[in-house]
C-alpha cells in the first residue's frame, strides 16, 4: 500500500513537470526596454520643448535674479573694503530681497515643472502601453517582460524596436 501511494506521487510529480516543460515550450515571451523606446520616440523632445515653451518665461527671470545676485555678492566681495557701512549694509540688504524672491519663485517653479513632466511622462507610457499591447498581439505574445525584470535575455526577443515603429507609424 505504501509502495503504491509513493509510486502514484511520484508519476503524478513525474506528470506536473512533463505538463509544465510543455507548456512553457508552448509561450512566446519578449521583452521592451520601455526607457530605450521613449528617449527614440519624437513625442519625447517635443515634451521637453513644450515644457520649455510653458516655463521658458519664468526660468529666464529666475536666472536673471539669479545673474544678479552672483553679481551682488562678488561686488561686495571685491569692493566691500572700498564701500562705506552703509553702502555695504543696503547691498547686503539687496541681496537678501533678491535672495528671498529666489527662494519664492523657484521653488513653486519647480514643483510645478516636475508636476507637468509627471502628467507628459505618464501620457507617453501610456501610448507606449497601447503600442506594446498592440505588438504583442500581433506577434501573438503570451508576455511581455521590462528589460529590467529580466535578468538575461536574448537580443532576439526584444521587441522595443516594432513598439517604436509602431508609435511612429500612428498605426
């Protein structure tokens, strides 16, 4: 009875692993490398123009005060010992305000140029999506892998070049 039960384990194991060599043979799997595939795409740089068209203003007059107050400050370095108190008292002054209106434009500034970058990013991936669901579809692909949860891949099975073409056909 016992011989029986250990042989009925072993051919059903036996049978579990025949059944999963087969049907791993059975699935098609690639891989994208989905940062590769946004630095190709087009969208990408007109992304980074938009975002420089939107902010280009502001960044312009923040590096202008910024300009400034490095002039400020090598002015009161080089001629501080030349300057009356009061001279020296009224820059530093200034360049306190300017350093105060620094801090008040360029940090609202740049939480507001990553909050853009987020929203353009996650548009992006979401066309990279649909192009990979698209792909993968007509290449009959049962998955679909980021390069980066592979830890050795085949070049053949990356399929990031027809998920670029793809984007860019518009297809």
């Amino acid at each position: 009875m016992k011989n029986l039960f250990v042989k009925t384990a072993a051919t059903l194991v036996f049978g579990v692993f025949l059944l999963g060599a087969t049907a791993a043979h059975a699935t098609k799997i690639a891989f994208v490398d989905v940062q590769t595939i946004a630095s190709q795409l087009p969208q990408a740089q007109q992304i980074q123009e938009t975002i420089m068209a939107e902010f280009g203003e502001r960044i312009e007059a923040i590096g202008q005060l910024e300009r400034d107050i490095n002039f400020n400050v090598e002015k009161i370095r080089r001629d501080g010992p030349t300057m009356s108190e009061d001279e020296q008292q009224q820059l530093a002054e200034t360049i306190q305000r300017q350093q105060m209106q620094y801090e008040q434009m360029a940090r609202p500034l740049d939480e507001q140029m990553r909050q853009r970058q987020a929203e353009e990013r996650n548009k992006l991936l979401a066309l990279i999506k649909n192009a990979i669901d698209v792909v993968a579809e007509q290449g009959n692909y049962d998955i679909v892998l980021n390069s980066g949860a592979a830890v050795y891949a085949k070049e053949s099975y990356d399929i990031s070049a027809a998920v670029v073409r793809q984007i860019t056909s518009g297809n």
